[in-house]
C-alpha cells in the first residue's frame, strides 16, 4: 500500500465531528464525549481535530479550558471573524478564539457576496477586513490559523473576483490553509474540479483545503475532486455526521485515499496501515457513543460492506475474492461474509473463538451446535458481535461447559412515584433478588436512581463466596435500543463493565422487558468476571 | 426548470430495486410488495422496471407470469446469457427469459477477461458468442434487449479490447442498450468518465447504460460521471437499496437531474416536476414496507434534508432560505426545519414557535423566561429539538396556559421474576395508577410486556371524562439514551405517538430513572393529544 522511495505528496485529514459534526439532528456530545473522540481521533491518525467553537455555549467554553493531551493530531477551536464595525481586540467572540487552549484556529468568514449583502448586511470590504484583521490577530498570538471560506462555490459562481479576494486576503495575511466550503452541499463534482483548479492559480494548493457536505450524496466525491485539482487537505466527519445530509465521511475517504493507487500512488495521510485496521471500531465507537444504530450498509466499515447473499456472487467469491470485492475487508478492520452456506456461517465462528482463545475442534458435533443457537439468537435480537463477553459465555457453555456458579430464584423490582409532605414528586426504586449459592439461599434488597441500578446493586451486594471475585466490577456504559419500534417491542440492552484491572467487556440481554433484558445482560457481565477470574465451580 | 423550445437529451432511467434491491441483506420482498413497488416506480415516471430474475426462484417467476399493469414504465426481467458449451433453445434460462411476460429483456453477462477465466471457467469466444446468440434470440421474440456488461470498469482496466468486444457485440447483435457495470464498485469517477469516453467510439453515447454500486460512498457521482461522458441510460434504485453498500441511489439522482442546471439545461428524463414532487413520499413508502427507519439524513429525501441547528445559519435562513437551501425542500415533498437547541437563541424559538401557531408577544417578559428555561432544561438533557409536542407543551404552559386536565397522584410498578410450576422463568409486569380527574379518584391497574408497557396501558385505562379525546393515541416509537454512561446515570426517553387523523408527536422525559423519564414523556404525550384535540379543561 505504502511506497516507499517515491516522492508522494502529503495530504492533511481534519476532522470536525465534534464542531460541524455536533450540528447533526438528535446528536449532543457531553464534554466526556468530546474528550473521547479526540482521543480517538488522535490514535486514527489524523491532523487536525476541531473540538468546536469556545465561546458560542458553555460546553465547548468547557472544553477549550483545558487542552486535552493529543499526541499527533493538532487541537482546534472555531470561531467567527471580527465582526463587522468592531476591531479585533474589542470581539468578545475573537477573545474567546485566543484564549481558548488550541494549537491552531479556524476562523469561519462568507466569501460570497450574496452572503455578505443578504445575511451579514456588510459591505464586501468590511468583510475582507475582517479576514485579514482577525487572521493576523491569531498569528500574532502564534497560533497556527485557518480559514474556511463559507459558501466559497456559490459564491464564485456569482462573483469569482469576490470569493478569490477572500480566499487570497487570508492567505496574504499569514493563513495557514484556506478552506473552500461548499457550505449548502449542492455543488457538483465536475464544477469542484473546475473552480479549486482556477482557485490553485491565486493560493498555492497546498494551502488549500476542501469542505463538502452530502446534499446531493456527492461529499466524498466532492472532496476527492477537490483534490485531484490541487487541494490537499480535506475536511470531514466521522461515519458523515454533520447538519442536514452530513459532511464528508472519512470513514470512506480515508480507505480510498490509503487503498486506491490512483490516490495512494500520489499522495500520503499520517494514517499508518495499522490505524487503517483499526478504522471499522472506530467507526463503531463513535455510534455507540452516540447510541445510533450503525448504518448497515456504510461504504467498507458497514457490517454489510462485504457481505454476499446472491449465489452466484458467492460461489465465485469462494473461488476468488477479488472477483467481488474492490479492497480487502481486513484492510479496514472488517470481514467477509457469504450469506449463502453454513460453511460460512461456521467459519464466521471458527474465527471468532480464535480470538477470543476458546479451546474447540473443528470436527465437534457441538460446534454446529454452537452456530445454530448463534444463528437463532441473533435472529431474535442478540448480537453478539457487539457483546464480546456473551458470546463468549455461549459458546464456552456449548462447547464445554461453565459452572453455575450462583443460581437467582427469584427477583422483584418496584418503582413508585408519589408526592411526600410538601408537594414534591418523589421516586423510589426498590429490589430484591434471591439467590442461592451452593445450597445457601441469600436475600439481598437495594435502592437504586432507577429499576436497573436497584437491580444490580442487590444482585452483586451478597453473592456469598463470589463476592471477593466481583468486588472490583463496576457498570461503564448501559445501552437500550427498541428493536421494532413502540413500547410492546423487543428491548436489547448492552452493558460494558470493567474490572479492577481495566479489562473491559460487553453483554448483552434481549427480551420485551427492559428489566429482564437488562437483568441478563447483568447476569452475563458477573458470569463472565468469575469465570475469568478462575473462581471455583 | 424545463426548458421549453431548447432541445435537450434525453436521458433514461432504469430501476434495480426488486432485482438488484433485492440482495440486500435483510430485504426480503412478497409478490405483493413487488406488484405494489412496480407501481410505485411507474408512478414515479421510471421508463424501466426490473422485476427479478425469473425462473431463478419461485417469487420472480410468480411475478412474471402476469404482466403488471403499468402506464409508462416498460417491465423487464433479468437473467443470465446462454450457458458456455449450450445452444440458447437448450437453455432452460434463457428458456425461462423468453417465457415471462416482460417487455425487455435484461442480460447480464461478464465483460472481463479475468472473470471469464477465473469465475466462469470458459475462453473469451464462447462468452462473446453467448452474448450474440442470447440478445438475438431475444430480439427475434420481439422483446427490447439490454446487456448488462458485469464487471465492465474492472475489465476495461485489465483488457480494453475483450471489454470492448463484449460490449460491442451486443451493440452488434442488436441490444437496444449496452449497460456498463461498476460491479464491484470500486471505481472512481474521474476513471469513470474516461473510460466511457472512449466506449462512446465504439457504442454511441444513446445506447450505453451505467450501474453504479456504491463500495466508496461515490455511486451518484459515478452515474453523472458516465452522463457527462456519454452514457443516457442509469440504473439505481431507490434508497440506494442493494448488495453490500447499496446502488446508485435514484432519490438522489432525481432530484439532482432535475433541478441542478448542469444536468436540467441539457437533459429531460420523464420524470414530471409534479412526480418529483412526489418523491419523497416515495422513499418513505418503500422504507414502510420493508420496515426500516428511514435514512434521516438522505439527501433531498431526508427528515433531516433541510433541518437548520445552528444559531448563526438559522437566523440567516429566517432572512432568506437560499442563504443555506441548495434546492427548495418543497420541490421534492419536503420541508424547511429549523430547530430548537441550545445553541440557538430567541429568533430560533420564535421560528418554532410561529410554525406550532403558538400565540406571543415579542415584547412579552414571558418570552425571554422561555428562552432561558429552554437552555436550562437542554442543559440536564431534555432534547427539544427532537420532541416537538414537549416543546409545545412547554411553551404554552410558560406563555399561557395549559389546564391541569389530571393530576396523577401515585404510580406503582413492578416487575417481578421467578420459576413457574414446571420450572419456566416467568417475568410479570404490572403498574398501578392513582388520577384525579376534576376531584374524581380513579385508579386503574394494567399488566405489561414490560413496565413502561404496563404504565401506558394503566395511565390510559380511565381518564374519565377525557377517555373519549385519546381512544385513538398509539405508542409508534420508544427510544431511550444514557446521557453519561453506567446505570446510575441520567436517562433520556423519546417517546413518538400517532393519533387516529395519522398525526405524530414526539416528547422527552429526563430522569435518573427510567421510569420517571418514560412517564414524563407518556404524560406530555397524553397532555399534547388533549391540547391539539381542544379538550376542555
């Protein structure tokens, strides 16, 4: 994939899923959120992470107050230029840019001249001034600065000596890179090509970048146009978050800049091959973090990207691969799968146990065993692919065998809501489970926040024997999605909890009670502690 | 958008969905699904409707044993070419081509070298001389032939020439169009466009076709790459259904085709401005019917198409909608949204408040508390934006008024779960409610699939005298985000609710407990539908 001895061009990744990317419908990042994606950002290898816009809400003021520790990626605050009639030093919106804790700045101006007249009510050489006064500014104050020229392709197309002055007066001014935004996404290719290829003649290429949005499903097509005329980086999202149809994904761009030779052959990304293999969880993660169902279908991280249900697609890949697939799966983190055979299913499987290290051999009648059951639960709900830990209770139970360690005979949760002696509304959570332990019948009650807590709290508060295998166990993450849709559906809860050790692992529960569901994922997390902690049977 | 007096090309559009659509994991479609989407597509003014593959299974031969009904849309099945080593009359798949009541005929047959060789185990002769004898035999029992050229771009790269042949051969034998397939879709645009270029010598440009698949989120781009070469056929499908990551999605291309000037200047496609309007009635239609969520965030399509967040692009859009619209919602069925958030400000909430016909004063004190109380709320995780009908509620009772229609003194809910007689675990939900309706006690007790199942049917058992306002009201989704992770964290509910005229509201409810927060979102459903219905208070 890398050629090394050639002389390829350095092409630069920005990411602002957590500015543009934080405009999506139904998405709103907590400062933990934000944190982590950075993080994760960081560690795929990309240049520069956006981390919002310090200033505008309290959250990303929060944000910006404290530099989170990247060790590649430089960290970025937006903001607007001066505004119009005001110096930059008397902008509480400029202030707020220069104190926040950033490596580098991304100032938002218009660079069309509809856009100055109907929506800033300026004048065009105000808005110039504005550019050049603010990115001097942040210069000054030894941040490395950017500009993205807003609505830069309409506005070119109405007045290109206007968009140019804008693009050209940021780049005089000591702008690191110019960014050309075809902001309302209705830009076609062809025209992206034509206009950066005019733009490269005014601002050297490699100062310019490129931000696309998906209204017409052509970002990322967009984006690669834009730089095959000369522009070299690229802004995008994560999984193509962004207001309205979204930005450009770089979860598709990057594999093809990585994959293609017609890209890879010219230019070079910081993402390393490993960072590539890692891309599939990455995407993953952040809909996880989202609690958003991923999208199935998503060019090569999508469960389904390499997935063939036709039989005779699937005999051939069988023969070849190659004959339908354009990249390799494992290249991107992901894996084929033939739909068609239980052989596929089977070797599916057979992968999966390897690396989870669970003993089996291939002749074993329990291992067919093993795939119908997964075959059958997945069909009503579960999924093992994101819940580790169950799958891996399943198929050592199938297998071989786990001991029963602990069997709950009975539990009851309750839940009332009333108004106690002055007025107020109060909610209590009660549970009681029992259970018996070697013969030992133990009765545990608890409160909770709410059902579940109560739940787990009485469960891990008395498991006789067990208890110093799970004192270290805590619940991280806790997810519900309604698999049909209405409150009579099936409920599938995930449940990540880690260990004393850091260790972390994710169970599963389904079932059209939450409560129940969510109590099997539970019983699964300790199952899975004691027979990782080798607790006797 | 049409020009009259100019002539333009035309340029045609074929529809995959029940052939191609058809392999897409999870879609499974009955004989009644496919006659219903053939006249879906006919409606929608499609000049070619692919209905599957007869005589390769039972359904598609069922489908082709009548022909559809339809007005404009000519129908066409899909099969393979004659088998190496066979004649066509000693051919049962050809045999079963010829049989079905079809007005085109569809082959598909290999157009690289590499394929012929390593998928099909045959020499370079027998498959062009199973090109022209299939297309002429299917010529000469009258039907319009195609061939699709499989792997074509792929083939091109490695051997023009066999590539070339193939297509070249059908063109020959009389193939009304030479179909040009990105089978794997791993090609980029810019090859695209090339490539057809120099097909465009060989075949003329108004007989090639382009399939596009969409492995690198680029199927669109690569559809309008190949007519800007040359090609005046496209296939798609709608939503972009289709093996792995789909097919050119024809929601998209639509609407590009007809509104951008690029493409509506110099082509016409039989689609009508009023059938566009109809578009994305379409798409919703097709996602109901295959039980899918739809895509939120589709181009042109998309709830989410034309939704504005931001506080600064929201302002502008209020001033004028071409300041961030590409296109105007309405001319594909959909529809401006600016939201509520906390990063808008007043002018926001006014829009909103404006379009639920909620009465206020600008100058009124009122107004600012809501604003401030919007942000407070947003800030422990109530999600306005999402939940119309909260907002509503909440927007009246801080400007006006909402009558205290019942006051719910005391819920109750349990779950309990134990072993039965015959050692069956048995989970039982079961909630109790106490309302006081106009100083009129009614306690209501229902069981539940689960506990917020339990509650909903209790709550709505025995409203007294507003029973008659909601017998009409459904739960239609319940979805549920932990805003900071770990059970004992907070609990965010959306519930969406329809009412008997097909009306849908959404609300939220906040809480640690899940319980509470799903009853918030239960009651401000309930609150809307006797608000909306004008209940009297």
């Amino acid at each position: 994939m890398s050629r090394a001895g050639t002389s390829r061009e350095r092409l630069y990744l920005f990411d602002t899923t957590l500015r543009d990317g934080a405009q999506t419908n139904g998405v709103d990042f907590t400062l933990a959120d934000k944190q982590a994606i950075a993080r994760l950002l960081d560690d795929l290898g990309i240049d520069y992470v956006e981390g919002g816009y310090p200033g505008a809400n309290p959250l990303d003021t929060e944000f910006f107050a404290v530099k989170p520790k990247l060790g590649h990626a430089r960290f970025t605050a937006f903001g607007m230029t001066r505004r119009a009639g005001r110096s930059v030093s008397n902008d509480p919106g400029v202030a707020a840019l220069l104190d926040a804790k950033a490596d580098a700045i991304c100032f938002v101006a218009k660079a069309s001249a509809y856009q100055v007249r109907v929506a800033l009510e300026t004048t065009n050489e105000e808005n110039l001034a504005s550019i050049r006064d603010s990115v001097t500014a942040a210069k000054a104050a030894g941040r490395e600065v950017m500009l993205d020229c807003e609505h830069f392709f309409d506005g070119y197309k109405e007045n290109a000596e206007f968009a140019l002055a804008c693009a050209r007066t940021a780049y005089e001014a000591g702008a690191r890179w110019v960014v050309l935004c075809d902001t309302n996404g209705g830009t076609m290719p062809h025209e992206i090509e034509a206009i950066v290829g005019e733009v490269v003649r005014h601002v050297p290429g490699d100062h310019l970048g490129i931000h696309a949005h998906n209204d017409t499903e052509q970002a990322v097509a967009n984006s690669l146009a834009a730089v095959r005329a000369g522009a070299r980086q690229i802004q995008g999202t994560l999984n193509g978050l962004g207001e309205r149809c979204g930005n450009a994904n770089l979860c598709s761009l990057i594999p093809t800049l990585k994959l293609k030779t017609e890209f890879s052959d010219r230019f070079e990304i910081a993402v390393s091959d490993q960072q590539l293999g890692g891309l599939m969880k990455v995407s993953r993660t952040l809909d996880d973090m989202l609690n958003r169902a991923p999208n199935r279908h998503a060019p090569y991280v999508g469960e389904s990207a390499f997935v063939t249900k036709t039989g005779i697609h699937a005999s051939a890949v069988l023969k070849d691969p190659q004959t339908y697939e354009h990249v390799l799966p494992e290249s991107v983190g992901n894996h084929r799968k033939v739909l068609v055979s239980d052989q596929a299913g089977r070797s599916n499987v057979i992968a999966a146990l390897e690396r989870g290290g669970i003993p089996f051999t291939k002749s074993d009648p329990k291992l067919t065993r093993l795939v119908e059951e997964l075959k059958e639960r997945e069909a009503i709900g579960y999924a093992y692919e994101s819940a580790n830990a169950s799958f891996e209770l399943l198929a050592r139970r199938t297998l071989g065998s786990v001991p029963e360690y602990f069997r709950v005979e009975q539990f009851d949760v309750n839940v009332e809501q009333r108004y106690n002696a002055v007025g107020e509304r109060v909610t209590v959570a009660l549970a009681v489970v029992k259970v018996d332990v070697a013969g030992e019948r133990l009765i545990s009650a608890a409160e909770g926040n709410g059902p579940v807590n109560a739940l787990d709290v009485a469960l891990r508060k008395d498991l006789g024997k067990y208890q110093g295998f799970i004192d270290g166990l805590k619940l991280i993450d806790y997810r519900v999605r309604i698999l049909n849709g209405g409150t009579e559906a099936v409920t599938r809860v995930l449940i990540e909890s880690e260990d004393e050790t850091g260790e972390r692992w994710t169970t599963v529960g389904v079932s059209p009670n939450i409560i129940d569901a969510s109590f099997q994922a539970l019983m699964d997390s300790v199952f899975y502690k004691l027979v990782k902690s080798g607790a006797p049977g």
